[in-house]
C-alpha cells in the first residue's frame, strides 16, 4: 500500500496515545512526528511544514475545559496558516465541536478513535491541503520565481556557487560548516540543507550556543534525569536526543569554551550522550550543520578552538558572501522586502525610484541582509508619499569599505562599571583605526577573537 505524501503531527499529553497514533498514521502517511510537549508547537512547525496537526484538548493534569487546545489551536494557525488542524478530545459535546469548528479547526476527533474513521478524515484533510499547495505553487511560479533557490534570493555568481554546493552536499550526511559575516542568511542555508537532505521528513533542531550559559550546556544539549541538580524536577532528553533521526544546527559554534567544545567533541566522536545524573549512554543518529562568524582558523592557531574539532566538524564548508561582494542581488532583495512591507502596512503604491536604487547599491551594508530587510522596513513605515527616496534611509559613513564606529559613549557619574569601561576602551580603538579590528586588537592588547567577542558583547 503506498502512503500518502502528507505530513502529520500528533500532539497528546498521553505516551500511549502518541504510540498508538504513530503505529496506525504511519502506515497510511509518509511522515508521521509526535509530541507529548505542546510547548514545542512552535519550534516544530517552523521546521517542519506540516498539512496536518491532530491536537489534543487538554494537558494539565484533571483539566477537562479544552481551554489549552483552543490556545493551541490559535498558536497554529498565526503561525502556519495554511496548516489544517483537527482536534481530539476524551471529554466532548456537540457545544466544544461547534466552538472548534469557529476557531479554525478542521474536524473534530473524539478519545478513543476508530482507527478507520481518524484514518479517513485524515486522508481527506490531506488531499484537500495538496489541492490549495498545488494552486498555490502554480501561482508563485507565475509570478516569477527566478532568482529565488530554497529561502534563498539572488543570482549573482558568489549565490550561484552557494546553490550549488548545497545542492552537491544536501542528500549527503557530510557534516557541513557555513561561515559567514552575521545576517549572511547562516540559518536559511542551514534550512536548505535539511530540507534536501534524506531526513527532510524528520526533525530540524536548532541549538543557538552563544546564548547558552556554561552552566547549563550540559543539560541542555545532553539532557539529565530527575533528581539531577536542584532544579532537575522531572526527566527530559537533551537537544542532541530531540534532533536523532534529522538535522543539528548548532549555530555560533565559535563562542564555545575550551572545555565546552572537549565535551562537544566526545559526544560528536561517540555518536551517544549521556544524560545528566545516570551512566547510561544513548546513541544518537543525527546530520551536523555548524554555523559561526567567527574566524575559526585564526582562533585554532591563538589555541581558543580546538583543531580536532574543527576537522570534526567541516567535512565540507560553505561560505556565504556578504552582501557587499553580491551587489547584483540587492535589487532583487530590496524589491523583496518591499513587497513584504507594503502588504504588511497596507502600502500598495509604494515603490523604490532610480535614486535610491543607486544609493542602496552603493553602500556597504556591515549588517548585511539582515540590515537590508530592516532598512526596508523602517523606510516603508516612515516614508510620506508613495516613492521611497535615498532620504528614507540611513546609510551610515564608511572608510576603506569598512563601517564607520560610532563614536565613543561618555561615562557618566554612576557608570564606573567594568563593563560600561571596557565598553568605552573598545569603541575608542575602533574609531581611532577606523574600523581596523587587527590595530584595534594591538592598540587593546587583546587578540582579534577577543576583540570580535567584545564587539558583539557591547552590541558595537
């Protein structure tokens, strides 16, 4: 029996019930994921495009009222419009199946099911979803998608390369390192990946390492059991268990410690973990994507990155240009965000004049796109008439191609903190050399990964 090409997502507080509904959708329904946790909502359907949620009512402990499914089923819909939801309950009456029905709920399931029944009503939301995503593609291909490549906007020969080498690396389990200025798109070339790799239809987990504290790294990437430190209330798997089967991106991989990427290393090496507070190891079957702005090849030689990590980790590298050294692609992405924003603020008429095209292809955007996207918008929210002029933005004084720093805050009266110095002491050497992060580094006597690091401390 062929199975459908939907994805379906399961979400019920009882284990057995995850089960039971995996083992029956599975045969019937290409990719089949579950949670017990609907707080995870979010993060799966950001990664996962979804046609078809089964959302279970209530999750507290005794609760009968429905009222957490009816916010789930809010969250859903803002966040995948497009994603048909059904909803099942033990406790239901014709009322709550009216109520779902006018929130946006496609049908309405009833504990315990009859397998053919949820079978059936699935099959039909599935088929009705691939009816609207067809029509929906045929639109989009219509309206000249080009210059578009999986999240990805731009045909300059730098982007070309990139497309390519994804193409040549996704249905590889090559671990893969993306190096690039920040708001490169380090993230979307990381979705690409996952998207085209033979795991598409498993999870894509993402671990931000520069905002986890050292404290809890171990806990978070490796889990722990109960009973494991004080606040270890009750069992859960780490982001490398959560992530088994599909893609890890751990993403700004340059700001771990030394002992950190040792501890990283073992587990990468070993292919288990072991959670916090047991001796049990737990092998883990995962495809690793690294992400980093940090000149990693330097730190190996100042010894702040380890070599056996770094060769663990890019089998195959991409680098992702910053948007100075793709200018034939600035047009294509501002007409991109413009499109965004004039929908978004009801903006129809808006457009860009000759002018303004020029000035945004002359400047040397240090934010790269990410600035692009937000320069867009804040043009678009304060411009008056109906065309953006060069007036609408701000495009900050350059030397040398580099950003210009801005210029050194005063220390107040209350504000002899080391932080608030150190602070101060930077910005005074990037602006006496201009940007230069080596002379900078020198004038600071620090290196230039130190430097970078307190850069993006201070936000500078």
């Amino acid at each position: 029996m062929s199975k459908i090409p939907c994805k379906v997502l399961v979400v019920d507080d009882e284990e057995d019930i995850l089960m039971a509904g995996k083992l029956l959708l599975k045969q019937h329904f290409e990719v089949v994921i579950t949670t017990s946790d609907p707080y995870r909502i979010p993060t799966l359907l950001l990664e996962n495009a979804f046609d078809v949620v089964l959302l279970d009512m209530n999750y507290s402990t005794g609760a009968t009222s429905s009222k957490e499914g009816f916010h789930w089923l809010k969250q859903i819909l803002q966040l995948s419009p497009k994603t048909t939801v059904i909803l099942m309950t033990a406790y239901g009456d014709i009322e709550l199946a009216v109520r779902a029905l006018k929130e946006g709920a496609t049908d309405f399931v009833l504990k315990p099911w009859q397998n053919e029944k949820l079978v059936a009503i699935l099959k039909t939301a599935c088929q009705n979803r691939a009816s609207t995503s067809k029509r929906s593609a045929e639109i989009a291909e219509r309206e000249n998608t080009a210059y578009h490549y999986d999240g990805f906007i731009g045909v300059s020969p730098a982007m070309q390369r990139v497309y390519q080498t994804i193409a040549k690396v996704a249905a590889t389990d090559a671990n893969v390192l993306i190096l690039g200025e920040n708001g490169t798109g380090k993230e979307v070339a990381a979705r690409a990946l996952h998207r085209k790799s033979k795991r598409a239809g498993s999870v894509f987990e993402i671990v931000d390492l520069g905002a986890i504290s050292t404290t809890l790294f171990e806990s978070e990437l490796f889990g722990h059991a109960k009973g494991a430190y004080t606040d270890a209330k009750e069992e859960r798997a780490g982001r490398l268990e959560a992530a088994s089967g599909g893609t890890l991106f751990l993403d700004e991989i340059g700001n771990l410690s030394l002992a950190l990427q040792a501890k990283l290393l073992t587990v990468l090496q070993s292919r288990q973990v072991i959670r916090l507070g047991t001796n049990r190891p737990r092998l883990i079957d995962i495809r690793l994507i690294c992400a980093t702005n940090m000149p990693l090849y330097e730190m190996v030689r100042e010894g702040t990155f380890r070599q056996d990590l770094l060769y663990r980790i890019n089998t195959v590298e991409i680098h992702l240009p910053p948007l100075r050294e793709r200018r034939e692609d600035i047009r294509l992405l501002a007409e991109h965000f413009l499109k965004v924003y004039r929908q978004k603020y009801d903006r129809p008429e808006l457009h860009l004049n000759t002018e303004t095209l020029r000035r945004l292809n002359e400047y040397h955007w240090p934010g790269n796109i990410r600035e692009l996207d937000h320069a867009m918008e804040r043009a678009v929210i304060l411009c008056d008439g109906n065309e953006l002029h060069p007036d609408d933005f701000y495009f900050a004084p350059s030397e040398n191609g580099q950003p210009k720093p801005h210029a050194p805050e005063s220390i107040t009266d209350n504000d002899y903190t080391l932080e608030a110095l150190e602070k101060m002491m930077v910005q005074k050497a990037l602006v006496k050399h201009s940007g230069n992060i080596t002379h900078a580094a020198k004038e600071l006597g620090i290196t230039r990964t130190a430097l970078y690091r307190r850069i993006e401390k201070h936000g500078l």
